[in-house]
C-alpha cells in the first residue's frame, strides 16, 4: 500500500488531493456522489468580511477546454459563515480549508483572526488572486509589495497553516512564490484562473458582464503545470498544483513537476467525482510503479 | 432527492422538424422520482468543443417503459451531435436536478404557456397538472409553422393554442397576442420559452393578478449549486437557477416588468 499522505506545516492530509474553492461550494453540494471524507482536503467558497452579491449574469462562458467565470465572489459573509455553515462544515472528518478575500490589508487579517477561532478549520487559503473583484483579489497578487504587506499581516494574526493562493497572470510566478515563503507563509497553491475574455459575435457584445473573467479548465493546464514548476524550484516550501486537472495523469503532472499536492477544480463540474478518481487513479500509479510514497515522485523531474 | 450520476440508454431518437427532435432514455434501475420542471446535465460525448455539460429540461417520464425524455432544438454543436445519437447509445446525465412547478389544484383552470424549444417542459407539467384534476390548456408561439413541432401529445392533455408571426398557422402575431390570455380566466399561468416572452406572460399575470411561475434558462456550469454562475437575481438576492430554480414565481424575480 503506497503511503498518500502528505504534510502542509504541521498539517497532516491523508492524501495528496483536494477540491478546489469555488468549485465545491462548502462540500454538502456533492454529497450525493462522493464521500467528502475520502478527500485529502476541501477549499471552500471565497468568504469575505461583509456579505457579497457578485458580479451580475452573465458570469460563465464556455471556451474552448475551458471556461470564463466572473462570479465575483458571491457569499454571504464571515458572520453568516461561522454561524450556518461551519456547523455542517465541522463535522467533516477532512481538512476544512477557507479561501478568504479582503478589500483590504486590514480585511484580510481581521478574517484571519475571526477563523484562527474555529478550532475545525486547521488552515486558510490566503487569496490573493480573484480576477473578478474591483478591490483586493489580485491587485494583491500582482504586486510584489502589495502582496508581502497582506501576507506578513495575516501571518501576524494567523498561527495555523497559511497557504497563499497566487495569481498566474504575472511575468514572475517565482517572485511571488519566494515572497510568500519569505513571509512565513506554509505553501503556495497555484494557479488561480488566468484573466480572459470572450465576444458573440451575434450580438456583437462580451460573454460576460464584466467582459472580463478567470479562465479554467484544461486550457490552462500547461501554463499551470509550467508555473508550478518554476515556483517549487523558487522555495522550499511545499507548493499546491492547480489549474485544469481533469484526471490522475493531470496531477501526476503537477506532482512530478514539484507539486507536494494537487487541487482539481473545473473538473468537478462535469464530473463531480473527479477528485476521488484522481485520488484512486495516483494510488494506482505507484503500486504499479513500485513506490513506496508519493514523496518518492513528487519533484521526481527536478532531480539528478 | 438524492441525484444519480448515470449511463442512460438510447431507446429512441426521432426528428420532429428541422431543428426539433425528441431523445428518450432509460435506466437499467428504476428511475428516480422526477418532478414536473426538474432537469437533467448530460455530457455530449466525443464533441471536444462542448467542455461543459448541456442542461436538458425533462419533456415528459413515463413510469411504466421505465423512460424519460427530451424534446431538443439544434442549438450549437452540443445539441447536434445530441441529434445524432443513436438507439443503444449511452448518455451520460447527472440527474435530476433543479426544483419543480407547483400543481395546481383539482378544477383549477390552467395555461401552459411556451415558445420555441421552451415547450419541453410543459408536456409533463402538463399531464401531472391534468392528473392533479386542474383543467390543461397550452400557448405556443413560433415563428412559422414550419418550426412547429408536432404535438399530438400535448393535444391529447388539452386545448392547445398557437400563434406564429407570420401568421401561417394560429394566430397572427406573438404568444401574447393569443387572445385566451388575456380574455379568459386563468387560476395558474406557467411560461417557459425566451426571456422576453416570458416577461410579457409575466407582466399579464402581475396586472391580472395571477399565479405565474416561469422556468429559466440560465447558462450554467455544474447544475448542483457550486459554480454559482447561473444565478438570476430575485427579491432575496441572488439564486442559483440549478438549484433554487429553475423554476420561479415571477413575484420573486426582480424583472424590470410594469404589472
């Protein structure tokens, strides 16, 4: 039996794969296909301090292998949050990861601070990468000192594992990997969507009502797999792969290429039990292959 | 109700127009219950241009050949390569999904309303609001009447009135301009078809005080509820149209409409 399990921090997975924020709402939604539990880990839905409606329909178009989102973080808050969904949320018997967004520097610490309570969330996703807001998300993401000042801040006020979500749509991924890691963050997950746009050309108008929106999907993944590469060969602290992960192969990818874990995301969509698949299918892998862990392969192409 | 994720079968595909054709499924296990106005999200295979799965509201269920089916129209490249399945074919849907239509109650006197491919629904609707004891009447607009699927079936539930722009079969002009309508009394309204259609059934039924709920078509992404891209924004904000809808009652749509 090949051993799965991975560590973020001080933070034990049982394995190597979790659900993407956004793309599992707070877990209940898929209740019906997979056992939650199975999972290395579960992002839940971007929360901000005040509740917020997001951005008007039309907020999705289909591309090619892919798809635009501009939902603009819709959710009803930390207050709503701590009150009706972490009850649900803590009786999962898997790491329980918010995704947290903020307008401001100050934003951001106080929703750290307000989950650094909830003894069933042992770690936050520090989003820094949300191309559909006016303020915050990736204006965060995309400058080297806006970035450093919001990490360090939270990491003030946060003591359990701190995973800083980056954006891809920089010049220089490692940059930003090497300022979160020089900040204190536990890992990096990346990519969130690359910022893109569609027309219909019928109606001579933008798919989406902000025109533009995150693109996901396998369209994404070469770029993804290439950035995570260039980022875990930046720092030492364990990198999360992201982006376009629609099967086993995929995240084996990502691992090879220096990923400690992966995030399947848009997949679920189509497929809401890709996830467990991708789990079963890295197991597969390496009894067939004859390694003892998934450590054994992780980075396996960064080596020599 | 729990959802299923499921290879159907293909028992029979049949064109009825151009652009219209009628897909029915069935289970090797005994089909869920399905409401009136539910929906289901099939994955068109082999179609590398349709990444995301195609929303297909159910047209009708039937019980005993243990099936359901849908009523299609040649969209894009989903829909078509959806054409061209064949008897024995797997179709894979993740089902069913979305909320249902309120019946009606016994005696009470009923209007389906529905334009282009928004017919689908209202078969079924139709004859769950014929066995609820309520008496069934449709409303279709087309364009002309050569986009006029056939609809022995809706026949067999009720009156069934038609309106195509050109005039060419029914009456003359749009849906509205039906005059069952506006003349007749009606204790329930339903509409599925394009917005704007939808919005002047809407409008009628908030001036005349009926009960009229319509069901959307929202581009959506996953159809459970996580994506969060198919919202419609209502009186409490925004809803998903997967999982809140797809049906709605017109008072809790924020619909710019004069009542």
């Amino acid at each position: 039996m090949a051993d799965l399990r991975i560590k973020i921090g001080s933070l034990l997975f049982k394995n190597p794969v979790m659900m993407a924020s956004g793309t599992c709402g707070y877990g209940s939604e898929f209740d019906d296909f997979i056992d939650i539990e199975q999972l290395g880990g579960i992002i839940v839905k971007g929360t901000t301090l005040e509740p917020r409606e997001g951005n008007p329909y039309p907020r999705m178009a289909e591309t090619a292998s892919g798809m635009l989102n501009a939902v603009g973080l819709q959710n009803k808050g930390i207050d709503y949050f701590v009150k009706n969904i972490y009850p649900h949320l803590s009786q999962y018997g898997t790491n329980v990861i918010v995704n947290i967004n903020g307008n401001t520097v100050e934003e951001y610490a106080e929703l750290a601070g307000r989950l650094t309570d909830l003894t069933a969330i042992p770690a936050i996703e520090l989003n820094i990468s949300c191309p559909n807001v006016k303020r915050g998300g990736m204006i965060f993401g995309t400058n080297p000192d806006a970035a450093r000042e919001v990490i360090a801040s939270v990491r003030k006020v946060y003591h359990k594992t701190l995973i800083v979500k980056l954006s891809p749509n920089v010049t220089d991924i490692s940059e930003f990997a090497r300022i979160s890691a020089g900040e204190g963050a536990d890992a990096v997950s990346l990519i969130n969507t690359l910022v893109g746009m569609a027309i219909d050309t019928k109606t001579m108008k933008p798919r989406l009502s902000t025109i533009t929106g995150g693109l996901s999907g396998p369209a994404i993944k070469p770029v993804a797999l290439r950035m995570v590469w260039q980022a875990a060969k930046a720092v030492t602290i364990p990198v999360i792969g992201i982006g376009g992960i629609m099967n086993a192969e995929d995240a084996l990818e990502f691992i090879m290429a220096g990923a400690i874990g992966v995030q399947v995301g848009t997949a679920s969509f189509i497929e809401p039990r890709t996830a467990i698949n991708v789990i079963s299918g890295i197991k597969s892998f390496l009894e067939a292959g004859g390694f003892a862990s998934v450590s054994e392969i992780t980075g396996i192409i960064n080596r020599n | 109700m729990k959802k299923r994720i499921e290879d159907l079968t293909v028992t029979e595909n049949r064109r009825l127009t151009d652009s219209f054709f009628v897909l029915k499924v069935t289970s090797s296990l005994t089909l869920p219950e399905i409401l009136p106005g539910q929906f289901v999200q099939v994955l068109v295979a082999d179609s590398p241009s349709t990444f995301l799965r195609r929303p297909l509201s159910v047209h009708d269920v039937n019980v005993t050949e243990n099936t359901v089916s849908f009523l299609i129209q040649v969209a894009g490249k989903g829909t078509e390569r959806l054409s061209r399945l064949t008897q024995g074919e797997k179709l894979n849907m993740i089902y069913p999904l979305g909320n249902s239509f309120t019946l009606p109650h016994k005696g009470e006197k009923v209007l389906l309303t529905g334009g282009g491919c928004g017919m689908a629904p209202l078969l079924y609707l139709g004859r769950m609001t014929k066995e609820a004891g309520a008496e069934v009447n449709f409303a279709f607009g087309f364009r002309n009447r050569l986009r006029i699927p056939e609809h022995k079936e809706f026949k067999k539930l009720g009156i069934v009135h038609l309106a195509t722009e050109d005039g060419s079969e029914g009456c003359k002009g749009l849906l509205t301009d039906i005059p069952a309508l506006r003349e007749e009394k009606w204790d329930r309204v339903y509409s599925c078809g394009p917005e704007l259609m939808m919005k002047a059934v809407a409008a009628e039924c908030l001036r005349r005080e009926i009960f009229c709920e319509v069901s959307l078509e929202n581009l959506m992404a996953c159809g459970i509820g996580a994506c969060l891209c198919c919202v419609v924004s209502t009186i409490s904000g925004n809803m998903c149209t997967c999982t809140d809808g797809p049906v709605f009652n017109v008072r809790n749509l924020k619909w710019q409409i004069s009542g």
